[in-house]
C-alpha cells in the first residue's frame, strides 16, 4: 500500500490527466459536497447564498423570462432563483445525490423544474434554450478538448440571439498559488468515512495551469483524485467563443455584473448567438 503511494507521489500527471476516483458522484464524499452547497454562508461547493441572489438577479436582467439551462446545477440553488424570475428552468448535474436533493426541494416548493442527472458534456440540445448557464469557474476544470466541444454544444442548444454566461478565474486568482506537498491525518472525514491519511500535492503548469492533487490512503488501498483548473482573460475566451459562433461578447468583473478591473480574480463572459 505505501508503495501505491509512494508511486502515485512520483509521477508528475500530464495536463488534465484524470485521478484514479472520480470525486464528484462518490456515495461519501458527495454527501460533504451537498452540505456544502446548501450552507448559506459557504463559497464552497456552491458560493455563499447571498452572492447568488445578486447573481441570479442580474441573469435575470439580461433578458425577460424564456427557457434557461443551468449546466453544474447542483442541488438547485441557482435554479430555484431563476425559477422565481419567470424562467423554464432545465439543470443537469453529474452528482445523483445534488439531482436528488434538487427534485426534492423543487417539489415541496412547488417548483417546476426539470431536473437531469447527466455529465453535461453529453447535452445535445437544438435551438431549446434562451440562456445557458455555467457559473462558479467549472469552465478552467474540463480538459480543454471537451472545453471546445461544449462551447459548440452550448451554441446549438441555444436559439438564435440566446445568451451564454459563464465565469472562470484569472490569473490573479493564482498569483500566490506555489508548488506545495502537505500530509494531514482524519479519524473519518471529507475522504473517507474510515481513518485515512491525506497527502496532497500542489503543481503549477506554467502561469495558467493548476493542479490540486489529493492522495488518500485508507486501510484498503490508495485513492487519487486530481482537480485542475485554468485561468482566463478576455482575449483568450473572446477567440474561444467566437470560434464556437458566439456573435459578441461582453466581459464583467463577477456573475453578479460588475464592472472588470485589473485586480479581478474572476471574469463573466455574455455571450450572444
């Protein structure tokens, strides 16, 4: 078993290589994740509640009522707010436990939301929605082929003049990220229900790339989970928006519509079919 770890902390993953687990549907570690979202005060899982308010008001104002597509819903924060606008609210998530909840809270409501338990990189809509959404930075997580083929998937699902919003980090966001390795021990925790030993690696890829690597040892093996991200500007998402067909693009500091300034740790980008 030491050797499985010893190993896993040897080898320097490729850009985007995959863990051996797949953090977001785990039956344990997706119950933290949920607590997380629903915790008002959190920028966890989901950001702290009262952000999204703002957030899903200023959605809102970009265009009255229509049909809109969360992507990365989660238990339905947003899309209980987007509801509450005067949207028909779609959202898809790959976590059954977030899509659950979601159903549930929806239905004692009496929101009509239709909720979908998918990777969203498989959506294959056409000309369905009047707003895609993508909020809290999922964009810089995907590997960056299955960035471009959900952009392509994102502008055929909307109609024509629909609107795509999305944010992601920027590279003032990683100014003090730095290469680290550190080992912490759980008696039962966020990883595991069982005692296990955290090991977890810090990787810069250059000045955007990022990984946050997290190697758990339990009594029964060695688990690893990687979780990359990639920081953004406007020029890099204008060409990528506009190779998938978007017709312009508009920038902001935050979803919540502020004006951008050069100390912004996030980008919004609008984008118009």
């Amino acid at each position: 078993m030491y050797d499985k770890m010893i190993e896993a902390l040897k080898l320097r993953p490729t850009p985007y290589m995959p863990g051996m687990r797949d953090l977001w549907d785990d039956a344990h570690i997706s119950s933290h994740m949920l607590r997380s979202h629903i915790d008002p005060t959190a920028d966890g899982a989901t950001r702290n509640h009262d952000f999204v308010k703002k957030s899903a008001a200023w959605v809102a104002s970009l265009r009255e009522g229509g049909d809109l597509l969360d992507l990365g819903c989660g238990p339905g924060i947003y899309a209980e707010l987007f509801d509450a606008h005067g949207f028909t609210v779609t959202g898809i998530d790959y976590s059954e436990r977030s899509i659950a909840y979601a159903r549930d809270s929806a239905l004692q409501n009496g929101k009509k939301i239709k909720y979908v338990g998918q990777n969203y990189l498989r959506i294959a809509y056409e000309s369905a929605f009047d707003i895609v959404t993508l909020i809290y930075c999922d964009f810089g997580v995907l590997a960056p082929d299955n960035r471009r083929r959900l952009l392509f998937k994102i502008h055929r699902a909307l109609r024509p003049g629909g609107l795509f919003i999305m944010d992601a980090w920027t590279a003032a966001y990683y100014q003090g990220f730095e290469e680290n390795l550190s080992v912490s021990y759980e008696n039962g925790g966020f990883w595991s229900p069982e005692a296990y030993i955290c090991v977890k690696s810090d990787r810069r890829y250059g000045d955007l790339v990022v990984l946050s690597q997290y190697n758990v040892m339990t009594a029964d093996g060695v688990s690893t989970y990687n979780i990359w991200n990639e920081a953004f500007d406007q020029e890099r998402l204008s060409r990528m928006l506009h190779a998938a067909g978007f017709l312009d693009v508009s920038f902001y500091g935050d979803v919540c519509g502020r004006a951008v300034s050069a100390e912004d740790t996030t980008i919004c980008a609008v984008a118009r079919k």
